[in-house]
C-alpha cells in the first residue's frame, strides 16, 4: 500500500507543472491492475514508472536517444545501449544483438 501512495505522490507531484498540458501519459490497465507514468525529462528523453496493484510490484525506466536503464518489478538493474544492442541485468543475464539474431547470456 505504501508503494502505491508513493506511485500516486509522484503522479499528484507532476499536475501542477503539466496542468492544462499533455506531457505526460498516465494510464491504467484493469486486467493486470497496472498503472503507469510517462514523464518527458530533458531533451529527448523520458522517465516511466509503474505499479501493479494486484502483486505490488514497481518499476522505472529512463529512456534516451542512446539506450535504457531502470528497474525491473523484481529490483534488478538493466541497462540497453541502442547502438550495440547490448543488455546487461544485474541477475546476471546480458543480451547481444538485435531481432532474432539476439544472444542472451554467451
């Protein structure tokens, strides 16, 4: 419950600066009890957050021209360079390529 007063907390924090404006996607999925944020930060780039009210699971991503990075639902930290295609989890999984040339732990 905490983590979902959080998620709200920094949605009511975005509203004064966006009122009246569409920069930001906020979204609800009823099925799967998913909420989700997207905020413009700077130049290019955006953050996501979510939460998923059925198992209370949070994430957040940074995305940019360059890449990714963020948290998944279960705390690990990624990281995806566009360029090289290259994805590295801190569970110890990491990803080469792009399509279904992709290769996942070599």
């Amino acid at each position: 419950m905490i983590r979902y007063l959080l998620f709200v907390l920094a949605f009511v924090y975005c509203l004064p600066v966006n009122a009246g404006k569409t920069y930001f996607d906020f979204r609800y999925d009823n099925r799967t009890g998913e909420f989700s944020l997207v905020i413009p930060s700077s130049g290019k780039s955006y953050d996501g957050y979510g939460y998923n009210m059925k198992t209370g699971q949070m994430w957040f991503n940074q995305i940019n021209p360059q890449g990714a990075r963020g948290v998944d639902p279960h705390g690990n930290y990624w990281i995806y360079d566009r360029r090289s295609g290259v994805y590295i989890n801190s569970n110890g999984r990491r990803c080469m390529g792009f399509g279904r040339y992709r290769r996942c732990n070599w």
